[in-house]
C-alpha cells in the first residue's frame, strides 16, 4: 500500500485561555498567531505543513458558524478538502469515528491522520519523516498516536507512558491526566513519558473495530447521524437531532485508554498546542531581552514579555514577565506565570458580548467593524470583499445611509439599481428592500450609519441570499 494519509482536520474549540485574541466568532486557529514565512494562519499552517505527503481525501470538522471563514481560508491557500460542519462541539471522538465512516463509505481505507488545527510545529521536516514511520504502525493495525518528547515538566499537557520497544515506535502502557508539578517532574526523571499530543494515525476500519468493542453505542449514533447528513452549498452539514445524541467524549477515553493496539511514535518537532499565552510567547520571535513584541509595541528595560497590539500603541517600562493584550475592544494586562489563569476571567466576564465577539466582525462577503454606537444609532466600516455581495434584504426597525470610500458599489433599492464610487452616498428607507455587491476584483469599502429604535443584527430579513443564509 502506498504511503497516503487521509487528514481528518479537527477546527472546533474557541481557545478561552487566549482571550482577548481568541473568541467565540473568530478563535485562534482562524487567525495568525505564529510567525511564519507565508502569513498564514494556524488552519492554513496545518494543511500546508502536509506538503509532500501523499494525500486522500480530506476532511475539514468545523463549527457551522465557522464555515465560512473556513472555507474561504481553504480557498486562499488551494487546500482540497470536504468541510464538515457540526452544529455543536461533541469532544473529539466523534468528530474522528464520524470521518472513519464516512472515509470507509467513500472506499478509502488508508490511515486518517488526526490533526488539529490550533498547533505549530518547527521542524515540520521531522514531523513529516515521523509520520512516515507511523503510517507503517497504522497500515499494520495498530492506533498510533504521535508522543513528544517532554522538554520540561509541563503540568498543563497529558502524558502517555510507554512500554516495549516495537521497533518504529512503543507499546503505549497507559495514557495519564495532566500531572501536578512533583508528577510531572518525576514523570521527566522516569524517561518513559511523552507528552500526548492528541494526533493520531490509524485506518478507518480498525477505528471503527475498536469502537464496536470499546464504545459501540456512540458507533451508532454516528451511523444514524451520517446516514441524516445534507449538503448546503459546498458544505456537510451534520443533522442538529442526531448528532445530539452522540456522547461528548473524547477518542482518549471512549478508544485509546481501552484498546490493546495503541502504539506510540516520539517525536521532537518543536511542537505546542499555543494554548495560553505563555506558548504564543515561546512559539514567535523574540528580542535579545525575550520579548515578543507584535504590532505597534515598544519595551524599555523589560523582559519576557509578550505584547500584541493590533490598534494602538503599546509602551512598556521597567516590567518583567507580562502579556499585554490589546484589541480594538479589550485589554488584557497578565503575569504570563498566571496564563492558565485567564480562562477563569473569561467565566468573571461571562454575559460580556466581548467573549464571543471582536469589534470587526467576519461574513461570506467580507467583515464589517463597529466603529460607534449610541442608544439610537450604531456607525459601522464596512469591507465587501471581490466578488462579495450581501443578502437581499429589508428591516423593520432602522434605516440606513452608506457612504462609498473606496471602490465601486452596485445597490440595488427598492427595485432600483445604482453604480456608486468614492464618495458617492445613498439612503436607505426603514423597511426598503435592499442588496449590496461588489463587482470589481479589489475589496470595497463604506461606511454605514444605522438610525432606527432596534440596532441588532438580527433586524435583517434576508430574502435571497447567495451564502444560503435566507
């Protein structure tokens, strides 16, 4: 058998322990969190370090929220893969015996290569040569997953214990939670420890025969849920009712921690989930004096410290050891000792709209960003990308006037169609049917001022839209 993998991409997660950078609506792996030559974000930098493998087909489990974001990622870097979207997180088991079935369904049997999307990796070379030793484990029968090599005593990561040496890899003698501080050190004096770092390489039918011994009423409940999947544009939408009642789990506990066959391959790639912001500081560039500094940010007399700006200017003075977090709508100022530590002010914050959402807000067509507000009028900037075009639409309580700063505007109102460009301005009536779309091959951009008693985003009614959103 050749050596090709099926990637099973796995995008779900908001990431909490990033805020203010990582929320509900846009998390961290949809973003550019990690230096790299090309700009790309973490989702893009999964699929792109994949290059010179032989790939199958691959599949892309995301929220539907995301989906478009996703997809227009996808896009931007020529990635060929199925999205599938779920309608709510269920753990990682069955988003895996999901895409096990449906691989199996399409006739491909070759090793699924679990991956999430929200990890980097360094020496992407060495990754690549690991995966092909694994790939032989995997084609053999057995579940690999991938053990990095543990660097220090981490206390915020799960260890597999290894036993007898298999040649290309270890048996797994039994995966363990995450370590206090006295564990863990004596887990690194042990040296049969790896840190798990949930990737996986096994064939869809031996997943599928290890879950008929290990977790046979979660199997059928995937069965019932791929049987009900519908197409929606280019997307696999999974049914809300079905896939409901598959058991959140993760494919730890419901098929590695039971199976006989898990076998585990080291690695040293220079790997991190980036899942605090004391791993954002490790995983980028940083100064003579430590610091990573991203943006408009400037350190005098400081020291290991992690800045990212992304509208103002961030100075620090005679500090050590912070992260200082600024967005257009949050700061956050941390002792990076304390990182694990700001999931707990995203549950003081709960209620707060910014947990889940950023002031620019992203859509099929393009993103729009809040720029004011008051109790009867909200200012917005708005960015339709090429090609992008909102719905047809009207609303009940608020009017509308745009004005074009940039670019050109076809909009359509009240059955008449007009062609705007830089400067040109229209009103739009409370009530009146209206389109927007740009037709050129460069973004446009107005800004749009809402007047009305009711400003939510749910005071649209969509009448046609092309993103299937009416």
């Amino acid at each position: 058998m050749d050596k090709i993998f099926n990637p099973v991409v796995m995008a779900g997660g908001i990431g909490s322990r990033l805020w203010p950078l990582s929320r509900a609506s846009f998390p961290k792996q949809y973003q550019q969190l990690v230096d790299n030559e090309h700009g790309y974000t973490m989702l893009q930098q999964t699929f792109a370090r994949l290059s010179g493998l032989g790939v199958g087909l691959s599949q892309l489990i995301c929220n539907q929220e995301h989906r478009f974001l996703a997809a227009e990622q996808c896009r931007a870097t020529n990635v060929d893969t199925q999205i599938v979207l779920e309608p709510f997180g269920r753990n990682t088991a069955p988003a895996v015996v999901l895409a096990a079935l449906r691989l199996i369904a399409a006739g491909r049997d070759e090793p699924m290569l679990v991956l999430s999307a929200d990890h980097a990796i360094a020496d992407e070379t060495s990754f690549r040569s690991v995966l092909v030793r694994a790939h032989e484990l995997a084609v053999a029968g057995n579940l690999v997953t991938l053990g990095i090599e543990p660097s220090f005593a981490c206390t915020g990561y799960g260890y597999i214990r290894y036993g007898a040496d298999i040649g290309a890899g270890f048996k797994v003698n039994r995966f363990v939670e995450k370590p206090d501080e006295t564990t863990a050190q004596d887990y690194l004096k042990q040296g049969n420890y790896l840190w798990n770092s949930g990737m996986f390489i096994v064939r869809p039918s031996v997943l599928i025969a290890e879950a008929t011994l290990h977790c046979a009423e979660l199997l059928s409940d995937c069965r019932l849920t791929v049987e009900a999947v519908t197409n929606d544009l280019d997307f696999i939408r999974l049914p809300e009712l079905e896939f409901s009642k598959c058991e959140a789990i993760s494919l730890d506990y419901a098929i590695m921690e039971h199976t006989k066959n898990a076998v585990v391959v080291p690695i040293n790639c220079g790997w991190d989930d980036v899942g605090d912001l004391q791993a954002l500081l490790q995983t980028n560039k940083r100064d003579s004096d430590g610091n990573s500094l991203q943006g408009d940010a400037v350190a005098l007399n400081s020291k290991n410290c992690l800045v990212k700006s992304d509208n103002r200017l961030v100075a620090l003075l005679g500090v050590e050891g912070l992260a200082v977090i600024e967005t257009k709508d949050a700061v956050l100022v941390a002792p990076l000792s304390q990182a694990q530590q700001v999931k707990d002010m995203v549950i003081h914050l709960e209620g707060r709209s910014e947990l889940a959402y950023h002031r620019q807000v992203f859509r099929p067509w393009g993103s729009y960003d809040s720029v004011d507000s008051g109790s009867n009028y909200q200012v917005k900037r708005i960015t339709v990308n090429p090609g992008g075009r909102l719905s047809l639409q009207r609303h009940k309580y608020r009017a509308e006037h745009w004005v074009v700063v940039e670019g050109t505007a076809n909009v359509h109102v009240d059955g008449a169609d007009h062609v705007l460009q830089s400067n040109d301005s229209i009103y739009i009536p409370l009530g009146a049917v209206h389109s927007l779309a740009n037709k050129t091959d460069a973004p446009m951009h107005l800004v749009e001022v809402q007047s009305g008693s009711y400003l939510g985003e749910d005071d649209i009614e969509r009448l046609e839209d092309i993103y299937g959103r009416s």
